[in-house]
C-alpha cells in the first residue's frame, strides 16, 4: 500500500468522522449536565433535511445551515421540556423524537418537493464545496509532508474545519471555564449545585441547546457538504446511535471522542476498500466483519477490559428540589 | 326476533353486494415508500396508467413495517379486491399463507415466486439487463476498470453485479470490475454518504464507469461521479435526466409493465410463472435525449445485438440466484 491510497483512506476517514465528532461532542455536552440523549439521530435527520430544503430554495448553503440549527434546537427545546421541566422519562423522550424525526421529514419533504420524501439535488452554490487550503499545489513536491497537507488536510468542506476545532473548544468550555465545571458538576450531583445557589435548570438547559446547535451542524454536514448534495429518507443511517457508543468509547471526553470518532471514521473508511486489506493480510476480510467493529469495541469497553467508562453519576435522573 | 334476524341477513346481503362491487385491483408498495424514483414508484405508475386508460379506480397502501405485510393482504382480500397486486420479495412469506385463504382471488407478486395456484409470481431478469448496461460501461471505459455499487448485500443485488460483470468482460476481458456492496441491514438502501464515499473509493481505484444498483444510495453515486467527471448508470426507472450527459444509461426493470398488465387482466389474471427479460420488454437499458451523446452508433449496435441474442437464446446470461455463484465476479 503506497502513501497515496494510505492518504485517501485517512482522507475519507475524516469526512466519515466529522458528523460522528459534532454528535459525540453533542451528547456529550448533554450527557456531562445529566441529560441522557437518545435523540441526537432525530436531531441530525431534522437538520439535515431542513438543511438541504432551504440551501435548495434560497441557493445557500449557510443559510441552510442556520435553518438546519433552528430545526435541531426546536427538538432539544423539546427534550428540555420533557426531561427538565417536566422530569419526564429522558430515553423515553429522545426515542420519541427519533421517530418524530423519521417520519416528519419525510412527510414535509414529500408535501414540499414533491420528489418521494427527497429534496432536490443541489447545485454547487447551495452546497458547502471543498476548501483547497494555500499552497496546497506548490507544497504537493515536499516529500511526505506535501502530499499529507495536500490529500489530508486540504480540500474539506469548511464543516470539517469547524468540527475540529469545536473539540479544543470544547475541552477549553468543560475544564477552564466557570460554566464547565458548574456544568460537569450538574451532572455528578446536581443538588450540591443547587446548594450553592446556581440554577440547575439553567444549566442543563444550555447543555441541551449547545447539544441542538452541533446536531444541527452535523446534519447540515450531512446533507449540503461535498459530496453530499441533498437530503433522502433516514439518510443519518445510524450514526446517533454510532456516535453514542463513540461518546462512551471515549469515557464522556473531548479528545478521547476526537479519537473514537476517528478511529470508527477510520473503520467506516476501511470498510470502502476490501481490497487494500486483501492486499496487506493476505486474507479477505468480510465488510460486514468491519463495519460490526465499532460496536464489538464498545461492548469490549463496556465489559471493562480496555478501562472502565463510568457515566456522569446523576444522568438520566430529573433533578428535583424538594422531595 | 324474527324481524331481528330478518333484518341482519338484509345487511350481510347488503355488504356483500358492496363488496362484490368492490372488485377494484388493489396494489400494495413495499417499504420504500410509494415514491421512491425507483422501484415503487414504477409500479404506481403502471397503476396510474391503468387508472387513466380504463378510467378505473384502484385500491392501495403503503407499508410502515413488516408486521403489516400479512394484514394488508388479509384487508384487501376480504374487502373484495381483486387482483391483489404487491411490489417486493418480502411478501413471500405472507402470500403463501393468505393465498391459500381466499382461493377466489387473484395475487399477483413481484421478484419473488410463491407456488399457489391463485398466485402469479412476477420475474425480472434483472442479470440479463444488467449484461447490456456492463457492456455499455466497458465500451465507455478508458481506464479499463469498471465499478458496481450494490445496495444491501442480498442475492438479488448479487444478481445485478453478475449480469453487470460479464457484460463488462464480453466487451473487454481483461477489464477489472470493482464491486462493492453498501451495508447487510435496510437502512443501506437510504445511505448516500457511504454510496458517495464508496464512489470515491473506487475511483481512487481507477474505476471510470460506477453502476449503482442501491435505492436511495445510488443517489450520492451518481451525483459523486458527476462532480469528479466520470460516467454512473442508473437502475429500475430511467435516471438518466438527474445528471444530463453524466450518467451513461440506465438499467430499465419495468415493474410498471408487469403492474399494468396484471390490472389490465383483472379477475381473469393468468396465474403461475411469469418471466420479464429481454426478450419482452420487461429488463433494458435506457436511451433518452439526455446519454444520446455518450452511447456512439456502434455502441448501440453491439448492445442491440447482444439483446437480440439473449431473446433468441443464442447468448445466455449466467443467473446469480440460480446457484448462488458468479463466474465472472466474487464478491
């Protein structure tokens, strides 16, 4: 296997990571202040279908992307309502708006375009176009690095970008700020929270709604960046649930998710090219083999025998005040 | 109680004349969706030319779940439509226990055979339309590699490949086919992410011609091979028009033939094996305004041929479904 075919796989590894990063960053914002979330596949589907209709009838892209963010935060209001405000079951609640999800969609699609539950395809204004980043080109002859900056790191969609530096940021937000520790301490034991007079209802409200704005993200990614060019019907095939065993694969941390998510990308990417695999082992390995991987893995984890991924200790638990 | 008795043996009569005047054909679509720019959709339009040639109407449903499949077939034959036409392989199963059932009424079934003796079993050739589009696709080649990109990995996709395959080896027989199958579970069938990122895969691989025989996700192959500059073949209905002059052709299963004719027969419906291929316009590759430019004269001659062959039986084209192997390809 020559650099180059190394270079594409890791190349379409990170494309298949990034809405797998934005929604493991996502549940993880929720799940750090106690709010278990089933519903981040319903959140990306809505985004990106609502994503892709607006890009397809105003011809923006980033237009598309806020509308995709409005219609994902509209379903982590409603999450909040039912799992905060009215302490109601919260798997019950993100199961609920994943089959929301599905069929919404399908059925605004379906009055709206006319076209099967699918929206029109979208033409290159409308869509987020892979980025060439400068010197691309003239750095190619550098030995090892050039090719490496050329293939991997350039020519992404700026969605890409934005999702890689969401995880720093992300790490800043949880560890040295204010607002992530009262966060992460509203998810271990909310009621000391509430003792020192900060509102428990407030902060896990954020979280919710920081949860809808990268869900809304990863489905505009889905839907309107190159080479994707349109929403269809369930078109987030599984990778919530995906994104979930990521976020306890990665003990409910930012980098740690960073490496999950590239490591299941990088499984996903592996799966595209049997024969590279032929060639370096020797044997054929079934596809089906590989892309079960990321769900052995967490089992493994979860059995305990790579370390022990304990969940914040007050998730999935309503707070309440008095009892 | 007399009157009682009286009274109700008026309205049973009653509702069995409503439903005798109910010998409306019904059509049921599978999981899909009724639009689905493929499968589906073919046979509702099959129904809607029926519907406005005849000026009948028809009755239908689309499924939400397998556990549906069963009752729908129970519902319509019970409310007196006949025939009961269904869209899909997975309805096996269910026919075979509702047909025995209601010996009065005719089913008939598509890509799937069920041996009752109310039941026609509706079957494309698919291996035999795929043969014309791979020798299409070898003739449009410059690299000399070819792609296939299935949906669920199932022996009918199998089929598909295997037809497409030793097309592509009858024009070029040292041409590489690249075949490469979504997913093992339904929601590969709604994945154009991985169909684009499978496109992609294979054309780092040097493939220049990518036919995709994968539902929903043959939606981000066709529109992935656009945007890099090489030629994709559609599936089922004709998806020519979705890229003009970058989707080479489109394997043609006309599912709304077989669903207008069953209409069209009505009550009399000739039960048993029914076979679509070549030869009778149920399997063929599409030629519109939108490929005239990319399929030569020559071209159309060599695939014309090859059809007349295979109708004449001169040319036989090896069926995956028939031992579960392939000749010209492993998958």
């Amino acid at each position: 296997m020559d650099l180059l075919t190394l270079l594409q796989v890791l190349d379409s590894s990170v494309r298949m990571a990034t809405p797998l990063l934005l929604a493991c960053l996502a549940g993880l914002f929720s799940e750090r202040a106690g709010i278990f979330d089933i519903g981040l596949e319903g959140k990306m589907l809505v985004a990106a279908f609502l994503a892709a209709a607006m890009a397809s009838v105003t011809g923006s892209a980033w237009i598309g992307l806020l509308a995709g963010i409005g219609a994902s935060l509209t379903l982590a209001i409603v999450h909040g309502l039912a799992s905060i405000t009215f302490r109601g079951n919260q798997l019950i609640s993100g199961v609920a708006i994943n089959f929301f999800a599905a069929g919404i969609t399908v059925v605004i699609a379906q009055s709206w375009f006319g076209q099967g539950g699918r929206t029109p395809q979208l033409g290159d204004g409308a869509r987020f176009q892979s980025i060439t980043l400068p010197f691309a080109e003239s750095l190619s002859v550098v030995p090892l690095l050039g090719p490496i900056y050329k293939e991997l790191i350039s020519g992404h969609s700026i969605l890409v970008y934005i999702a890689m530096l969401i995880v720093p940021l992300t790490w800043w937000g949880l560890y040295r700020t204010r607002f992530g520790l009262r966060l992460r301490a509203v998810g271990e034991n909310p009621a000391a929270v509430d003792t020192a007079g900060i509102s428990v209802v407030r902060l896990r409200y954020s979280a919710v709604l920081i949860c809808g704005v990268l869900c809304g993200i990863a489905g505009a990614q889905l839907a309107t960046a190159e080479p994707a060019a349109g929403f269809i019907k369930d078109m987030t095939a599984g990778r919530g649930y995906i994104a979930l065993a990521a976020l306890i694969f990665a003990k409910w941390r930012p980098w740690y998710a960073l490496m999950a998510c590239l490591l299941f990308g990088f499984l996903q990417a592996l799966e595209l090219r049997p024969d590279l695999i032929t060639n370096v082992i020797g044997i054929k390995v079934q596809g089906q083999l590989l892309s079960a991987l990321p769900y052995i893995m967490t089992v493994v984890i979860l059995a305990g025998f790579v370390g022990k991924a304990i969940p914040p200790r007050a998730g999935g638990e309503p707070y309440v005040k008095e009892r | 109680m007399t009157l009682m008795t009286k009274f109700l043996g008026a309205s049973a009569v009653l509702a069995l004349s409503a439903g005798a005047a109910l010998a409306d054909p019904a059509l049921i679509f599978d999981l899909g969706g009724k639009f689905d720019k493929s499968f589906n959709e073919a046979a509702f339009n099959g129904a809607q030319r029926w519907a406005g040639e005849t000026g009948g109407t028809f009755a239908e449903v689309e499924l939400q779940s397998d556990a549906q499949r069963e009752q729908a077939l129970r519902r319509f034959a019970e409310a007196g439509n006949n025939p009961i036409v269904m869209a899909g392989f997975s309805f096996g199963t269910a026919l075979e226990e509702v047909a025995a059932d209601y010996p009065d009424t005719k089913f008939a079934i598509i890509d799937m055979v069920v041996g009752q003796p109310n039941v026609r079993s509706v079957v494309f050739n698919e291996h035999e339309g795929s043969y014309l589009v791979g020798m299409l696709a070898a003739m449009a080649s410059t690299s000399g590699t070819v792609g296939f990109i299935g949906g669920m990995d199932i022996p009918l996709i199998r089929k598909f490949g295997c037809g497409y395959a030793q097309g592509v080896l009858a024009v070029n027989p040292d041409a590489t086919v690249i075949a490469n199958m979504t997913g093992t579970t339904p929601t590969a069938w709604n994945d154009p992410v991985k169909g684009s990122e499978l496109t992609l895969a294979q054309i780092s691989q040097g493939a220049d011609v990518v036919y995709a025989a994968a539902g929903g996700t043959g939606v981000g192959v066709l529109q992935t091979a656009a945007d890099n500059g090489i030629l994709s073949i559609g599936v089922d209905s004709n998806q020519n028009y979705m890229h003009p002059g970058k989707v080479l052709t489109s394997m043609l299963k006309r599912v709304d033939n077989a669903v207008y004719e069953a209409f069209m027969a009505g009550a009399d419906l000739e039960t048993g094996f029914n076979v679509m291929g070549v030869g009778n316009g149920g399997v063929g590759y599409a030629l519109d305004e939108y490929n005239a430019s990319l399929i030569s004269a020559e071209m159309q001659a060599a695939v014309d041929a090859a059809a007349a062959d295979i109708t004449s039986g001169a040319l036989a084209v090896h069926d995956y479904t028939s031992d579960e192997s392939c000749p010209a390809l492993t998958f």
